[in-house]
C-alpha cells in the first residue's frame, strides 16, 4: 500500500511566527487531505488538494503530484492552530485514506 | 447543516463484550468509512460503504463488521473485545468515493477494561 511520512514530527513555535509541514508519499494519489486535529479528537478538515495551490486565510497548501509530496503553510501562527496535523491520501478507486504519524504543534503565546 | 454524527461520545465496555458503534453521514452522502485511531498514531482505515455496500475493508479481524442502512447511516460492531480494541473509532462521509473529500465526526472513544 501507499507509505506516507510527514515531516517534521514535532514543532514548537512562538505566536506570529510561520512554519511549513511536509507530507511524502510513495505513490500516484486521488485525493489528498490535510486536516487538523484538536485536543477533543475532531478531524478537521483543512484542505481537499491532490494537486495544484489552495488558500484559506493563514493557511494554504501545496501538492506536487509529479513528486509525490504536499506542504502545508501556516503563517503569523496563533495559540489555537497547535494540535497534531495530519495529511492522509487516497489513491484507490474506493474510498480509503491512508494517514501518515501527523506533525505535533505547540505555538506559545 | 448537520455534519457527520456520531454515537456515543464515550463507553466503556469489557474485555470479551460486543459494542455497537453509530455514525450519520451529512445530509446527501452516500459513503461512509470507519477509522480507529490508536493514542499516539494516525487512523487506521477499517471499512468503507457506497450505497449499502461494503468496498474495501482495511487489515482489520473478522470481529470487527459494518453495515450501511438504506438511510445511508452505518453501524461498527466489534465482537469479543480486548484489551487493545481500546481508541477513538472516527467515522467520515463523502458524497462519492475515491477522489472527493472526507468529513470526519468526533469519533467515538472506546475504553475495553
């Protein structure tokens, strides 16, 4: 099956400051999601991106298919986007997601 | 809108009881797939449903079973519990399947003592 790593494992930043998490994958994909996950669990989704540039306020993400990886960009960070980031893909015809380890962020005020 | 509802928030159940988990897709969603989530791991893809039928299952035991009623609502069962059946079970639903989004619920977190 796909393999996804996602860099860096944690990351701990001051507020207002920017950051970028990867995600590799090892094989051709049809969906990719990076979501976000508070402290209660909830999956939040962040971005439905197999490919191309998306924007939404601070953040915005980027897959480069060819390549197999995707970046997601957090600017000007606040307290509330710590949490543990996940990017899952897809690449069968149905509808499984493989998740990779996610990326632990802690953003101190 | 309503989005993916899941029940019960919390159990707690016993080594070797069956539990029944539930989850209602979004209004006009006719797929639904159950995760579990391990602390410290990403989730685990465990079954998908697309209109009433089972399409892919994850490397999961045959204690573990799913269904998808006609309203598109699923149920997971989980047969003789153990120790390590202990997570956060996540359901997601999708207007289709393979190349469209997922939106998770709260998931429900099960505790087998």
């Amino acid at each position: 099956g796909i393999q996804v790593e996602q860099s860096p494992p944690d990351l701990i930043l001051q507020e207002g400051a920017n950051s970028t998490l990867r995600c590799n994958f090892s094989d051709s994909v049809n969906n990719l999601q990076w979501f976000h996950q508070n402290p209660w669990g909830q999956l939040i989704n962040l971005f439905y991106i197999p490919s191309g540039t998306k924007q939404n306020g601070r953040l915005s993400a980027t897959t480069v298919a060819t390549e197999r990886y995707s970046l997601l960009y957090i600017s000007s960070s606040q307290t509330t986007d710590s949490g543990v980031y996940f990017c899952a893909v897809g690449g069968t015809s149905y509808g499984k997601l493989t998740f990779g380890q996610g990326t632990i962020l802690t953003v101190h005020p | 809108d309503a989005g993916v509802t899941q029940s019960p928030t919390h159990l707690i159940k016993t080594r070797g009881q069956h539990v029944t988990l539930r989850c209602s897709p979004i209004s006009g969603h006719k797929s639904v797939s159950w995760y579990q989530q391990v602390l410290g791991q990403g989730p685990q893809f465990i079954f998908q449903y697309y209109e009433k039928e089972e399409r892919g299952r994850g490397n999961f035991p045959d204690r573990f079973s799913a269904r998808q009623f006609p309203n598109y609502s699923s149920e997971l069962n989980v047969n003789a519990l153990l120790l390590g059946d202990s997570a956060l079970y996540l359901c997601a639903s999708s207007s289709g399947q393979g190349t469209y989004g997922y939106t998770f619920g709260s998931g429900t977190r099960l505790t087998v003592v």
